[in-house]
C-alpha cells in the first residue's frame, strides 16, 4: 500500500475463531505526492520453503509488490536446520527481521522479533534452529 496523498487505512482479524500474527512494516518512498495504490499478493509456500523468495521491489519483477524505494524484500520459511544465503552487491547493506521461530547467523542465535543491521556484508548466511521464518531487506 502506499498512501501516497493519504488515505484511510485499518487492519482486522476477520476470523472469529483463528489467531492472526500482524507484521506491519513502512517504508518511507523516494518521493513526495505519489498516488494512493494497493496490492496484495499471496506467495505459494513452495516458492518460500527452504529458499529466499522475492516479495517486494523497486521494479515489481518476479511478481513482487512494487516499491517506491530502492530496496528488495525477501521471504524464506525454513525448516529446523535449513538454511539460505544472500549476497550483497557492493555498498548496499541489509536488515534481518525474525518473524517466526529462531535461527543463527555466524555466532548470533536470534529468535522471534529480533533484528540485525548489516553494512558492508557481503554475504549472509542464516540457519534455522526451528521451523522459522525470516525477511531479510536489502537496502540500497
């Protein structure tokens, strides 16, 4: 969603009986005065499962969500043990976000709702400790 020159926005449950687990992120775009836009995507979890999957660009490409910032979303969902890799290219950096479950990357053990800040990396490896899922942001 990009609110651009504003809109009204709320987010709900529509279940009665199943529980919901929100992550709601902002990006602040490159730009002023955009016009208010929505997407919404559903992702396969084959194309996420033990794999760093695209979700969200600049450039909307591999059927990503659209951005207005220079930066690249990725998913993974990882079973205990699995693991992804993600090189930077050159003076960008990186955000690792632990939406569910816990996993290790070097000699860090970081767990839901944790994060790392990463600069002048240029690659990360995370493994998962448990069923997990991780957005690793790479940032220009």
């Amino acid at each position: 969603m990009s609110a651009g020159t504003g809109i009204q926005h709320s987010e709900f449950n529509a279940s009665a009986t199943e529980r919901v687990h929100f992550l709601q992120l902002w990006v602040v775009p490159d730009a002023k005065g955009l016009t208010p836009r929505y997407q919404q995507l559903a992702f396969e979890d084959a194309a996420l499962r033990n794999r760093l999957g695209l979700i969200a660009s600049r450039d909307g490409r591999e059927g990503s969500v659209r951005l207005s910032q220079d930066l690249a979303v990725e998913v993974a969902r990882l079973d205990p043990g699995a693991s992804v890799r993600h090189a930077f290219a050159p003076g960008r950096g990186g955000w690792l976000h632990v939406a569910k479950g816990a996993v290790k990357t070097r000699d860090l053990d970081l767990k839901q709702g944790d994060g790392l800040a990463l600069e002048d990396e240029a690659a990360l490896e995370v493994t998962a400790l448990a069923s997990s899922e991780i957005l690793l942001f790479d940032l220009g």
